[in-house]
C-alpha cells in the first residue's frame, strides 16, 4: 500500500508540477460592449499582464494556473477602472461595462466595496474636470477642503474594512490607504496577530512602496538623519527674533515644521500635526514652525485659522527662506524631529506616521 501511495504521489507532481507549487486553476469571462478591444489580465503584485485578448462578440475568457489567492485585475482598454479578485479557485465572470462581479462571496464583497469607496472620487473627478482653469482657481480653497475630507473618507474606509474582513483577504485590496493613515509600523501590528492576509507578499509590496513614498527620495535630505541640528534665527508673528535652538537641546522631542498658508496639503495635515501636539505635549514634545509665507497677514491669518499654538518663524521670503538651503527644503509639507540631544532621528512624518513615531519614542 505504502508503494502504491508513493507511486501515486509522485505521478501526480509530475503531471501536475505547477498545482503541486500552490498553484491553481483560473477561469475569468466577461462581456465588454466595445467589439475588438482588448482586455488584459493583471498580476498586481508584479503589475504585469500574464494574458490578453480581443473582444470577440461582446465577450472574453481566460483560463490557467496562478498562486492560489493570488491578488488578480481584468483592465479593458479604453476603460480606467480594474476590476479587482483573488484566485480562490471559483470562477470569476465579469461586466466591464458596469464593473461588476460574479463568483465566490470573497470576490463579490470586495466588488461591491470597490465600487463603494470610489464613488465619492469619481463624483470629485467629474466635478473638476468639469470646470475651467478659471472657475478652479476661484474656488481653490473650497476644492481643498474637499479633497481634505475625501482624503480621509478614504482612510476611513479601509480602517473600516481592515477591521470587519479580518478574516478574508479583501483588506489588501484598500492596503495602501491603510498604511498611509497607520504608517508602515502598522505593517509589524498586522503580522503579529496572524491576520487572512497578514503573509501574503501583496501587503509587503504596498508596505514597502508607502515607505518609499513617504520618505524623502533625495539623499541630500535623508543625509541629515543622524547628524546634529542647525540652528535658524528667525521673527515670530510680532517680529521678535528666536533662534530654534530656545527648544531644541533642551530634553525634548522637537519637530521643525516646514509649511505655508498658500500651501493646501500642508493646512490638510496641520489637523494631525495639532492632533500630535495635543497628545505628546506634556510628554516631551515641542513643534517649531517655519513659514515659506511672503505675506505677513497671510500667514498671521492661516495661524489663527489652523489654531496652532506653537512657535511660529518665518522671514517672509518664500522660497527663498533660509531654512531651504540649510535642511534642502524644496517642497512642503516637510519636517525634521529632532531628538532632546538636538540629533536629528527623522524627516517628512505625516499622518499617523508621525503619531506612531511618536508613541514608540513617548509613549501611549
């Protein structure tokens, strides 16, 4: 029995090689209005097509062997939208036309959830590409805001599936969203409790890419981590002179805040550098603000409005502002935290990048 067992074991790994891998079978068909188009099967981990075909009389199929829960896309052309699925073994039928899909609960839930979050984009979309350069311009301000609570519609949203599709795959889907409200650490979080998707390589892939992406790509910028502080003089609002150093040095956690009152995602996440202040304050941390602001009341107004109570510097010269040759500050939002010795230990935190940063350093 013991022979025959083995015997059946090894002619199947040689018939079928590839399913004794983990792989397993894929079968995707759909209808797509647009006649000879073609239609594209996408690996989202490697974003690289693995097949492709005409539209032939309104409908398209393919079939093969993937990774068992591979993280899969069909993208038509001439149509912006992916449809999204995981090869879980059931077969997938899809209607590009309107985006939706047939096949296992898994896949049927993450299509409805797709569909959910970008609604609210689409509309904005719509709403923009709708107005003039003009009537963009007028309304700059309202469409910041806007964008501002759509931004955060969307972290929202994936919090909110991270937290009810525990157990299935569907959060990798809303996985860069995640990391970019939570920061990367959230990645380790993940890992520890053995979530559906905690191992599969989708979530590291989009881990490592919103780390790449929140850190400075500049090497002259990374460069001063690790070194110590230089300091800046610079006027407060009523014109006193202060140097940086009046907090730096001294036992507490410092993060030098570069920004500007015209600047719209810099005003989008003063709410989370306030929301920081509030919590470490009496902890050990301090925030020094350093305006790129060329308008004194511009930049007396946009204090006010964002309510911070900080120190706020700025010498009124823009770009030119000599903090941007001293730390390479050529776009904003940016900041350094400097360490209570006046080490530099990080740049460009935001979002709750910035709080988790802060709690490993400070506590909950």
């Amino acid at each position: 029995m013991y022979k025959k067992l083995f015997f059946s074991v090894a002619l199947a790994a040689a018939i079928l090689p590839s399913l004794a891998q983990g792989q397993i079978k894929y079968s995707v068909s759909g209808t797509y209005a647009d006649e000879g188009k073609k239609v594209y099967l996408i690996d989202q981990l490697t974003d690289k097509a693995i097949d492709s075909m005409a539209v032939a009389g309104g409908k398209f199929s393919f079939t093969g062997t993937a990774a068992k829960d591979a993280f899969m896309a069909i993208k038509a052309e001439n149509k912006n939208w992916l449809t999204l699925f995981f090869n879980d073994g059931t077969p997938i039928f899809i209607n590009v036309s309107d985006s939706t899909l047939k096949g296992s609960p898994q896949n049927e839930r993450l299509t409805k959830y797709d569909i959910e979050q970008n609604v609210p984009i689409s509309s904005f979309s719509k709403k923009v590409s709708g107005m003039s350069e003009d009537e963009i311009k007028a309304h700059q301000e309202e469409l910041m805001e806007e964008m501002k609570k759509l931004m955060e519609g969307q972290s929202a949203f994936a919090n909110r599936i991270f937290k009810e599709e525990r157990q299935s795959l569907i959060p990798l889907a809303f996985s860069n969203a995640y990391f970019m409200d939570n920061g990367i650490e959230a990645y380790d979080e993940l890992v520890k409790e053995q979530t559906a998707f905690s191992n599969h390589p989708y979530l590291k892939k989009v881990k490592d890419e919103v780390a790449e992406m929140l850190q400075p790509k500049d090497s002259q910028k990374t460069a001063f981590i690790g070194q110590q502080f230089t300091d800046i003089e610079m006027a407060d609002p009523d014109g006193k002179m202060h140097k940086i150093s009046e907090l730096v040095g001294k036992g507490k956690y410092v993060l030098v805040d570069f920004w500007a009152s015209w600047c719209g995602p810099c005003r989008a996440e003063m709410p989370n550098v306030l929301e920081a202040y509030n919590k470490f304050h009496d902890k050990g941390f301090e925030v020094v603000g350093i305006s790129f602001d060329q308008k004194r009341d511009a930049w007396v107004k946009a204090v006010e409005q964002l309510k911070m109570p900080w120190l706020q510097l700025s010498d009124l010269k823009g770009w030119n502002c000599a903090a941007a040759p001293i730390y390479k500050v050529d776009a904003i939002p940016d900041n350094i935290l400097i360490d209570p010795q006046g080490k530099i230990i990080d740049r460009a935190l935001r979002g709750k990048a910035l709080h988790s940063r802060l709690q490993k350093l400070l506590g909950e």
